[in-house]
C-alpha cells in the first residue's frame, strides 16, 4: 500500500463506501483518487465477509449526499494507527449426548487509518476491517476478528 503522508495536504472532494466491496473511495482537489482497502481481501475468494468499520465521525462523511463535502477539505493529518479490539469465536460441541456452547475470545491488534481535516475543530476519524460470521439460524454472531486496513493510490489511464 501507500504512505498515509501522501494524502496529508491534499483537498478531499468525496468520500464513497462501495456497494460491493470492503473499499471506501477518496477523491481529492488534485484528480487524484485513493482507496482504504481491506488486507489479504480477494473478491474472487470472499471467505470470511469482511467490512470497513469506523467511527461516528468518518461515518458522517458517507453520509453527505453522494459522499462529496460542501466544499473541498484539506487533511491535515493522516496515519496508521494500531488498534487492539477483543476478538471471538462460539462454537458449539458436543459433550455427553449434550450441546454446550463454548466461546474463547482473544485480543487482536490491526491497523486503521486515521486522518484529521481542516475544519473549526479538528478532530481525528478512523477506518478499520472487521471479519464477522453469523449463524444462519438465530443471526448472531459466531465469529468475530479483526484485519489490517491498507491504503492505494488508483491509477487513473488518460483518455
């Protein structure tokens, strides 16, 4: 991936959540395009579904009317930022012709990305990737992990 200090004094345009993929889209003043992409994530071979979380203050962003500010933003500030999140797995085994449910759960660190704008009071917002597996049945949570963000510069061809 690229260095978050790449896009640190670039004006952000539009921020986009794909439909379709764990990706969120960055475009900027200079027509150049970035994307925060989930490591090891191959939409040929999903596996575990995966999704860009974040906070309340990044979410507000998507939420703009097709994700582009009233006026274009310089970022100030951008870094990976380690973030350590209890992961867990339920199973449930079979012991003595019964069903018992057994759940571990782990501390996992992973990398988000997070980045300031030029605003009336600066504030940090933060993307990271969750891997979640749900039972079919009830719909809660089976699994839950963690993965690495990274961050990509697209390349746009010339027409």
């Amino acid at each position: 991936g690229d260095n978050p200090s790449e896009i640190t004094g670039k004006l952000l345009k539009s921020v986009r959540r794909s439909g379709k993929h764990p990706a969120i889209t960055m475009e900027f003043s200079d027509h150049t395009t970035y994307q925060v992409l989930v490591d090891g994530y191959d939409p040929q071979y999903p596996g575990v579904p995966k999704e860009l979380e974040m906070d309340e203050l990044f979410y507000e962003l998507l939420e703009l009317p097709n994700g582009k500010l009233p006026e274009p933003l310089a970022i100030i500030d951008c870094v990976f930022v380690t973030l350590t999140d209890k992961a867990f797995e339920r199973k449930h085994i079979h012991i003595n012709d019964c069903w018992e449910a057994k759940e571990s759960r782990w501390d996992q660190n992973h990398l988000g990305l997070a980045f300031k704008l030029a605003e009336d009071t600066p504030r940090w917002r933060c993307v990271w990737a969750t891997m979640s597996d749900y039972d079919p049945a009830s719909g809660s949570a089976i699994f839950r992990s963690y993965d690495d963000v990274y961050l990509k510069k697209l390349q746009r061809s010339s027409r």
